[in-house]
C-alpha cells in the first residue's frame, strides 16, 4: 500500500520460464472488470465492493492518461502519483484533484521528473517500474524495478532498486546497487509495494522471479532496510493466473480482521491481464487465493487490467488506483491509463471466500 502522510492515505513482469524472451522497455498495468472470485465483488460506479462477487456493472473513468503501475502518496490536501516511465524515467503527478479526469496535456502539466539521474547499475536510460514511495525518518524512499547490466538470465533481468529525497517530489537520488535481483541473486525481481500497518510496521512486498511461488515479503526497519529473509506469501495456483503473478498490494480489512492481497496474473501487455485477490492472516501470509476467476478483468472496452495499488484518503476510506488499456490498443509501448476508484467493505460476507 502506498502511504498517506498525515490522516490520508507498469513495462515490466517478471518470468518464471527460462525459455521466455528478455523485456521491452516501457510501462504496464491496467484496470476492471470481475470475474467471479471467493470474497471480493463489484467493481461498479461506486467501486469494488469487498463481498460476494457481482459482474462489474459501470466502468470506471479514465483519471489519469499514460499512466502505468501507479501507486498513490498523500501529504496534506494533495496527492502525489507516481507510475512506470513514459517520456520521463519516474513520473510523478501532483494534484489536490485525484477524482480528475485529466486529459493528457493536462496531466502533463502537473507532472514532473522524480529521478533526474540512472541508476548506475540500470541497463537504460529511460527505465524504471512500479515505483512505491514511502517517509522513512524524516526522508522519502523510493523502492522500483529496472533490469540490470548483464543479468545471469537475460529473460529474468529485473532488481529492485531504492532511491532517496528530502520530498516526496524528488530529486530521489538511487543507490549504486540493488536491493535485490531475486532469489540467490538470480532470478529476477520487481513490483516493489511498501505496506505500513497503523503501529508503525513496515513491509515490502514483491514478485520473484524463476519460481512458482513469486509473491514474497520482508519487514523494514525504521532506516528501509530488510529485517530477516524474504518469505512466500502467495504462489501462482490457479488455470486464470496464467503466465506469472506479479505487482502485490495490501491493505488491512477490519471487518475481518485479516489483510487482503491483491496482485496481477498475467502478461501485462494482453488483454488477459487481470487483477486477483487474495486474503492473508498476517502482512507476510499465509495467503489464500481462490480459483474461481480474477476479481477484476477486461470489460467495458477496457483491458489489461492490473498494477493495482490501495491507498487511503483523509478519512481513512480505503481505494484502489489500477491501470487499463483501451480494449484493443494492448501494446508493449504506453497506451495504459489510471483510474481511481473508492472501495468498501461489504459486512455482509465472512472471513472466508464467499461465492456467489
């Protein structure tokens, strides 16, 4: 979950198969639709419910044009949005307005370059991934994905980086080396999430590649640096969650008592792409999933939709904030557009999946 400062509140993806191409540069991520899934519902105009599950009856606006894998801040009466590259490395559009639609030259004008210089150890110019940013002591951190410079599997190339600033704005200035580049070092890492529960403890989360089990977490302490060893929260187990899962984000239910995970499956850039749901009884699991379908998924003449951060406003009301593509338009180049969207949760169904 990306952090509120104050009362508030994607081209990329991971490969499990050696035999999978090497990236493209670019964004990802995308937005609705449902599919019939255990505990969670309706994605409808007034946002996901988090019960029983229900088609998705009106399709949320398009906030934010070219806009990919974005994750939400909020310092006082503004917001700070944050997503993959497009023509700027780290983007980040600052708007007291996040209900907005903005057409493009609009958004444009209120978004700037958060991260001025390349990491050293990057292999472009113009790339970074799902970036999460979060205050830390006094500083922001900015956790992203990036492939590295000769990577031992080429299809497998992401790490994770961090990045520092005195504002959430920037310049975040990124350390010489990554945080991780996966499991042994090996097998690639990205989709960077920061969690904080409201006793002040800290997670990251993240997709691991070259395994079957890629949703994985760590404590922070109060310097972003991991305490232990990563651990599995959540494994790719069902036939809709094809290709790979990826782009984890967590916020607390406290009608239940327990913390729902939400993460992509998928290829980022096909129509396929969807959003799961997952419920977890601690931030670093277990988790379970259900295998009855995707809790969002491509309608509405929407597609690819994924990358979904949940964020708070002012008043501790949790939302969500994802990606889509027009349906049709699926590129490995931009086209992918944020939308912004209130969620509630739905009394009416029990700790366990409810399906309806």
């Amino acid at each position: 979950m990306s952090l509120g400062v104050g009362s508030l509140g994607g081209v990329r993806k991971l490969w499990w198969n050696p035999g999978a191409p090497s990236r493209p540069t670019g964004r990802r991520r995308r937005l609705l639709g449902l599919g019939v899934l255990g505990i969670l519902g309706l994605l409808s105009a007034c946002g996901p419910d988090l019960g029983p599950i229900w088609p998705m009856s009106v399709a949320p606006p398009v906030n934010l044009p070219e806009t990919s894998d974005p994750a939400v801040v909020r310092v006082g009466s503004e917001y700070f949005v944050y997503g993959s590259n497009n023509h700027l490395r780290a983007p980040v559009t600052r708007t007291s307005d996040l209900g907005r639609t903005y057409s493009l030259w609009a958004k444009n004008t209120i978004t700037t370059e958060a991260m001025p210089t390349k990491p050293a150890w990057a292999a472009r110019a113009v790339q970074l991934w799902a970036p999460t940013v979060a205050p830390f002591g006094g500083r922001w951190v900015m956790f992203f994905g990036a492939d590295r410079i000769a990577p031992p599997q080429p299809w497998n190339a992401q790490c994770i980086g961090r990045a520092w600033a005195n504002a959430p704005t920037g310049p975040f200035v990124p350390e010489p080396s990554p945080v991780t580049c996966g499991i042994g070092g090996v097998g690639g890492a990205l989709d960077p999430e920061v969690y904080r529960e409201s006793n002040g403890r800290t997670y990251l989360l993240a997709a691991f590649g070259d395994t079957e089990d890629p949703i994985r977490g760590v404590e922070l302490d109060g310097n972003a640096n991991p305490i232990g060893p990563w651990v599995v929260l959540l494994g790719r187990r069902h036939p809709w969650e094809y290709h790979f899962i990826e782009n984890p984000s967590m916020m607390f239910d406290p009608l239940r008592g327990n913390w729902l995970l939400a993460y992509s499956a998928g290829k980022w850039f096909e129509a396929g792409y969807s959003t799961g749901i997952a419920r977890c009884s601690t931030p670093l699991g277990p988790c379970t999933s259900f295998p009855n379908g995707p809790w969002i998924s491509s309608r509405f003449g929407r597609s690819g939709t994924g990358g979904l951060t949940f964020f708070s406003d002012q008043w501790g009301n949790p939302w969500a904030v994802f990606s889509s593509f027009q349906y049709g338009w699926e590129t490995t180049s931009g086209g992918r557009s944020a939308s912004v969207v209130p969620i509630t949760l739905s009394p009416a169904v029990s700790a366990g999946p409810v399906v309806k």
